[in-house]
C-alpha cells in the first residue's frame, strides 16, 4: 500500500538460508572476460575462481547456439537487461539448465561492463522471488515481462566503481554522486551507513545477504518513497581474494503493498464479523480501514437493515426519493473533528448529489483520487463533505456499494487527509475486498436481525400481557430473551384463574431457539390452558401434555433427518386453592419452585424431578404442600440459575440469597432478581414468575354436610339463600337456589354417602357440590318430549360457566356467577 512505513532495512533470508539458494553472480569487463566470481557461481557450475576469472565467459557454454543466444544479451539494446535459458558445461562434464540475466554496467573510465546472474532451471535469482507473490494476487495489475534490476559494484573499500542506469532510477541517487563514492557519502543517513555495514560483513565473509528490504533514499517527506529489496555478493578474483562487492535489486514496493494487502485481509478475516449485530459489523469494518487504509472512514446502513427488515429492493432510488441511512460505523484519526459527523446509530442526511447516490444509481464505486473541491460541484451541497476539508484537508475518496446476495445495504466511503498519498487503483481494489467480505457478515447479521425480531415478536405475543392471580395470589413476572448469539429461545410462564378462586401457575421451557422454539412454545402453552379448563390434577396434566407433545413431534417428523425432529420441554405446573392454602405441584424435568416463607426463608421444594415432555410413557407425580398467608412462590427457568462459567448449584444459592431480601414488592423482587444475574446478555433465555399467595377467610366462604336424600333439597337451598342473605347478595337468589336445587339433586340420585355444598364469595360467587360418585354429568340438549336431562341445561343458562373436577373419593361439580350483573 502506499501508505506502508517500515523498519530502515529488513534482511528476508538468513546468511545460512543463503548458502542454497542456487543464485550465482560474475562480472565480465568490456570483451566479455569473467573478472569477478563468487561462491555460489563456484557452486552451480563447479569451477573456482582459479579457473574462469581471465577467461571468455562464452567457454563455459556447451555449444554454438547457446553462444549465439548469449551473444544477443549484450548487444546495445539490452543495455536494461536480457534474460533467458541456455545450456553450461558443469565441471564434472555435464549440461546443466541455467537461466541468465544480463546487465550492461558504467564506470568513470566510460566503459562498459557486464554483471551476469545465474540460476539453475526452476530457480530464478534472489531478487525474482516477489513477483511470484505479486502473480497469486486477485486483481494485481498487470506485471512486465521482466522486472528492470539495479547492480551496483563496489571496491573492496566499498567505494561505487560500476553501476547500470537502472540503480539510480530506483534509489533516488545520480550516477555522479554516486561513482566513487560510498553509500554513506552519496546518500548519508542511518539507513546508508547500516546496508555499509551489511556489505561489509559480506566482503569479509564471503556469505551472501540475499533480500534485505530498505528504502528508497528520496526526501522523507516525499510522497511515494519505494520500498527496494536488494542482494549483496561478494566478487572474487582468481585467487579467490575479495575484488568487491555486487549489489543487486529491484523495486519491491508493489510486493510489499501486496503483502499488506494480504495481510489486510487477514485481518479483515479475524475482526469483521465476529458477532451478529448489523451495527457492530458496521464498526469493525471502520475501525480495520483506519489507519490501515484510509483516515477516516464512515458506513451507512439502510435504515431497515439495523431493523432486521428487507434493505433497498434494488441499486438505485427507491421511488425517485433519497433512502434513509443510519450510521453504523466511524472511525477518524482526527478524533476532534468528528462532532462535525453523524455519531453511530444517528440517521445520516444525503444530499441527492452525493457520490452515495451515484453509488446506489450505478451499483459501481465512486473513486476520486484528487477531490475536486471546485465551485459547482457536489460538495457544495454536502456539509459534511466541506467540514472534512476544511478541518482536516481531506484530498481523496473512495465510496464503496455494500450489497450481498442482490440487495443494497449501504454505502461505505473512504478519506484520505493531510500529507497522505491519495488512493491508487489497487487502494480500490482493496476497499472493495473489504467490504465485500463486510457485506456477507453484515447481510448474515441483518437476516439473524429479522429472525430473531420476528421470533422474539411472537414470543412476546404468545407471553400473558397482564397476568393477574384475582383472589389467590398477586403475580409479577419478568422475562429476558437470550443474547444476539443465541437467539430467543422456547420459554414461557402463564397464570391461569381457575373455579373455586384457585390459580394456576405455570412456566416451561422449549429446547431451542428461534422462530421454531417460539411457534412450539405457543403450542405447549395452548395445550396447557385447554387441559386446565379441563380441571385436571397437575400430573394428569403433565401426562397429557406429554401426549400433545409426542403429536407434535410426529406432525413435524422429517422422515430424512429423524434426529433433528425430536422436540423436548420442560414443565412445571402448580394448583393453589386459597380456601385450603393447598398448593399442588408436578414437573416434568423442570427446576424445583423457589417457596419464600413470610419471615424471609427460602426452600426449593422437594418434587419428583419426571422426565421432559416429549419422551412419552413417564409417569409424573403431583405433591400437595400447604403454604401460610403471604408466602412467595418463585416459578423460573434455567436460564436464570444456570451459567456456562459456574456450577447450577451456586445459581440456586445466588437466587435464594436474593429471594430471602425482606420488605419487598413483587415487583421490586423481580427486578433484583433479574438484575444480579452474572450475564447482562444471557446465553439462555430467563423467565421468572412470582406469586405471593393469599388465603379466603371464614367470611368469604360457607360449607355443609347433607344425606343424600331427596328431602334435603329443600335444606340445601334454605341454607345457600340465608347465607347469600349475610353476605348482601339478596340479587342471586333465586338463581342460586335452583343451581343448588338442580346440582343436589343430581348428586342424590347417583351418590351413596355424603354430600358436599359449598359456596365461595371472590370475585364471583361460586357454588360447589361434592359427591361420591365417579360418574360425571354431560350436558345434553333434550328434545321436547323428553321428561329428563333440563338440569343441567337450566344450571348452564343461570351461571357464567359451569363444570366438573375429580376430587378424593368422588368428583366435585361446581357452577359460577358473576356477583355484579349486566344492565
């Protein structure tokens, strides 16, 4: 990138990695006489400097073609250098494949002459090794058939003797200053005086320093100081005595930028898109661009996208109207010029001659390397545009569409500020990579969004918006759904009023989450307020629910994947009956309620744990335990005691310390519940339901023991109306008696033992008879001829709703009426 900075020079290979590289160099004077040898020369074709140094270079070839295509290599127009493969005789007698690069040399005296580099077949010399990583490079530019080498010959006092027209091209340095002089003296400085000190470790040793990178010795405020690699051999001459040194490089700035670039996109991999929150993704993408690319970088999400909702249909306007954008990510390194810009999450205003909307027009990339801040142009109409400018200078652009899978999702834009170069083509390059790698996270984030906001919808709209326990027991609820990760998961709670002023209380759990968790959730949650008007026992109850979600799992079976289509719950789900302060309670694999004492004591009841819904075939069993007035029931799921970091046991402890806090509405309990939780983004969903109970007093309730035999009737209805009398209820009267009337009668006539009347005053007026039969009463429509079967029909018209439960020994049959009635 042209923004790279580095350390003054970085040696790529060690001197040992050095010794096989295969790269071997010779200098020839004017007539084409090897006057220079190094080692690895002596290595690739055997002969020591003894035996070549003084010799026509032309010897070592094995015939006449490969002298006539060597020839070629010097001829005038090769002065910047000619390559290709010939065949040399190795000392051992045989014919080895070397590639030859040739470069024309000049000195003080004016003549020329030669530096040949060698390379075995398949091994190109030292300073090729980057263009193999600038080639595996998607979009790389075009590369020249040969890349242009610099030589440099130094004396043994490492004083410039020979040098080709190209060095000075790539260094900075003119020939003048440069021949005869050293490093230092022609371009002082540190970074000089430490590639000296390099050569001269490779004059005294002999050991070749092979890809050391250092830069260009161009003014350091100049824009577009190059990065060179360079490699240093030592020259030998017959004796094998040090002539010099030869120094060879090339341009490796564009590999360097490669390199950066790939390591940008390294990056990119590991910081964008590690969670699935649209914003968050917005700002990773930001926070990776600065410094690394731009100075300031800014991305726009559609408005809807945040929302999980569908983005822009299709590149361009929507309708002919400028679409609404939010901001998802900024990053500056002008942190006190950032007011003039729209914070995260604040809605972004785009003039409709923005490059934004030119982007969305033309689904292409706005690059412009030298803003044009001329009057008439868009900036005019951009504030934001000219407070950059203005306070920072900012002097180059690049927007970026972000679209994924079809659909636009904004707009990301690029600025470069102050002495920086301006964007290159391969800067676009880049910025597109970025945030085409940005736009899958991000579209994979918006649609995560819509799921979970649809799951999380439906969770909440299958949740009881205003749960209330009438006479038994005030509730408070809380529910938290899991985190971003996880997604909504399969919890509820219910609180469901039942005859006789009795609640139940439930909660339960789906295993899973999603949209799928939430849809069966609601179907458990239906099926269990259908069999609690059904009146059944909690374990009854659980055993039916149980069947229900066997049915569902059959109905859903995929036939290919059985694995994927079992569906498990848990359950907990309790009767509390205020007239006895009975609770009753069975779960199926669910944790044990939370039962708070008046004076602040908290135990978990005891309860056979069953096994989760779903199994089939387990038989659950209910406890009845019996609670004093205003005793605290705590109904939750597992989300809220259990943490991947810690153990459930010390969930429950940190649940009963807080439960076990004196003074305290149920509402205020629930919030410190909710608030100590170690997670402020849980992994699972929490749902708590607390319950504080009440009990009827004497006053609200009147019961009797009668024969079953048809003279008490009468008795029965005596009883019931002197005790609605007491109560100032005179209005239900007559319809009490004939419910009594009728609901007596029936149990005389298919009961043996004792019968049972009971009236309860709550919020409606209850009335109960319990007998000893099994058999229960089923509402039948009588045709005009029949003398039997109108009990039950006139008992259904008198009452708000009417039915029957099973009770010890027997059932119990009960009618209700509102206590106010309807004008």
């Amino acid at each position: 990138m042209s923004s790279s900075t580095g350390t003054p020079f970085t040696t790529v290979r060690t001197a040992a990695e050095a010794a096989g590289t295969g790269t071997a160099i010779a200098l020839l004077d004017a007539n084409k006489r090897v006057v220079g040898w190094t080692r690895a020369a002596e290595q690739l074709v055997g002969y020591p400097p003894a035996d070549v140094v003084g010799c026509p270079a032309a010897t070592l070839l094995v015939d006449s073609e490969d002298r006539a295509k060597a020839s070629a290599f010097f001829e005038p127009g090769a002065a910047r250098g000619r390559s290709g493969f010939v065949k040399v005789r190795h000392r051992d007698g045989r014919r080895i494949d070397v590639r030859l690069c040739v470069q024309s040399l000049s000195g003080h005296n004016g003549q020329a002459q030669w530096v040949v580099s060698a390379g075995g077949k398949g091994t190109p010399p030292a300073w090729a090794a980057d263009r193999a990583v600038l080639e595996s490079l998607p979009g790389t530019l075009n590369l020249p058939s040969r890349l242009p080498v610099g030589v440099v010959i130094r004396d043994t006092e490492l004083r410039c003797t020979w040098v080709n027209d190209t060095q000075g091209l790539k260094d900075g340095i003119p020939m003048p200053r440069r021949l005869g002089r050293r490093l230092p003296e022609a371009a002082p400085g540190t970074e000089a005086a430490q590639l000296e000190a390099l050569m001269r470790q490779v004059l005294h040793s002999g050991v070749p320093a092979l890809n050391v990178e250092y830069r260009t010795f161009l003014p350091a405020q100049a824009p577009r100081r190059h990065t060179l690699t360079a490699s240093f051999f030592r020259l030998d001459d017959a004796q094998g005595r040090a002539l010099g040194v030869c120094a060879v490089s090339v341009d490796a700035t564009d590999s360097r930028r490669a390199q950066e670039r790939l390591a940008i996109l390294g990056e990119a991999g590991k910081r964008i898109g590690t969670t699935l929150d649209v914003m968050q993704t917005g700002q990773e993408l930001a926070d990776l661009a600065v410094p690394l690319l731009a100075d300031r970088a800014t991305v726009d999400l559609a408005e809807s996208v945040p929302l999980g909702e569908e983005p822009l249909a299709r590149l361009g306007l929507k309708g002919g109207r400028t679409p609404a954008f939010r901001r998802a990510g900024l990053a500056t390194i002008h942190p006190e010029t950032s007011q003039a810009l729209a914070a995260r999450a604040e809605a972004v205003i785009v003039p409709p001659t923005s490059p934004n909307i030119s982007v969305l027009r033309s689904g292409k990339s706005h690059f412009e390397p030298i803003l044009d801040t001329s009057p008439g142009t868009w900036v005019d109409h951009h504030d934001a545009a000219r407070a950059a400018i203005h306070d920072c200078t900012a002097h180059s652009l690049i927007v970026v569409p972000i679209h994924a899978r079809g659909a636009v999702l904004g707009v990301a834009a690029f600025v470069r500020t102050g002495d920086r170069a301006p964007f290159e083509e391969d800067d676009l390059l880049l910025a597109e990579e970025l945030v085409s790698r940005a736009a899958l996270s991000l579209d994979n984030a918006r649609q995560y969004a819509r799921e979970r906001s649809a799951a999380l919808a439906l969770q909440r709209h299958l949740l009881p918006h205003h749960a209330a326990g009438g006479a038994a027991a005030d509730v408070a609820s809380r529910y938290l759904p899991a985190d971003d990760h996880h997604g909504v998961g399969g919890d509820w709670f219910d609180v469901i009023q039942l005859p006789g002023a009795r609640v139940a209380l439930v909660v339960g759990d789906v295993v899973g989450h999603g949209i799928k968790a939430a849809a069966t959730m609601g179907q458990l949650r239906t099926a269990v307020r259908t069999l609690a008007d059904m009146d059944m026992p909690p374990d009854e109850l659980l055993s039916r629910l149980d069947e229900q979600a066997l049915r569902l799992t059959e109905a859903d079976a995929d036939p290919d994947d059985p694995a994927n289509t079992t569906m498990t719950a848990t359950c907990l789900y309790a009767v509390y009956d205020p007239a006895t302060r009975c609770c009753t309670m069975a779960q199926a694999g669910h944790p044990p309620p939370a039962i708070i004492d008046p004076h602040g004591g908290v135990t978990f009841a005891d309860l056979p744990a069953g096994a989760p819904l779903g199994l089939g075939l387990v038989p659950f069993e209910s406890v009845t335990v019996q609670l004093p007035e205003n005793t605290t029931l705590a109904f939750y799921t597992d989300g809220l005691i259990e943490d991947r970091n810690q153990d459930i046991d010390i969930g429950m402890d940190r649940l009963a310390t807080i439960l076990s806090r004196r003074g305290l509405t149920l509402d205020e309990l629930g919030s410190s519940v909710v608030e100590t939780l170690p997670a402020r983004a849980p992994s699972d969903d929490v749902t708590l339901l607390l319950a504080r109970t009440r009990s009827l007093g004497p006053d609200q309730i009147a019961s009797w023991q009668l024969p079953a035999e048809p003279a008490f009737v009468s008795r029965a209805r005596a009883l019931a109306t002197r005790q609605l009398a007491q109560w100032g209820l005179d209005r239900l009267a007559q319809s009490t008696e004939l419910i009594v009337s009728e609901l007596v009668t029936n149990a005389i006539r298919h009961s043996q033992g004792t019968i049972g009347l009971r009236l309860i005053q709550h919020g409606a007026l209850t009335c109960e008879v319990y007998d000893t039969s099994n058999n229960h009463p089923r509402l039948r429509h009588p045709q005009t001829t029949d003398e039997n079967g109108r009990g039950l029909a006139l008992v259904a018209h008198l009452s708000r709703r009417w039915g029957t439960r099973n009770a010890p020994d027997g059932k119990l049959i009960w009618a209700e009426q509102p206590l106010t009635t309807s004008p």
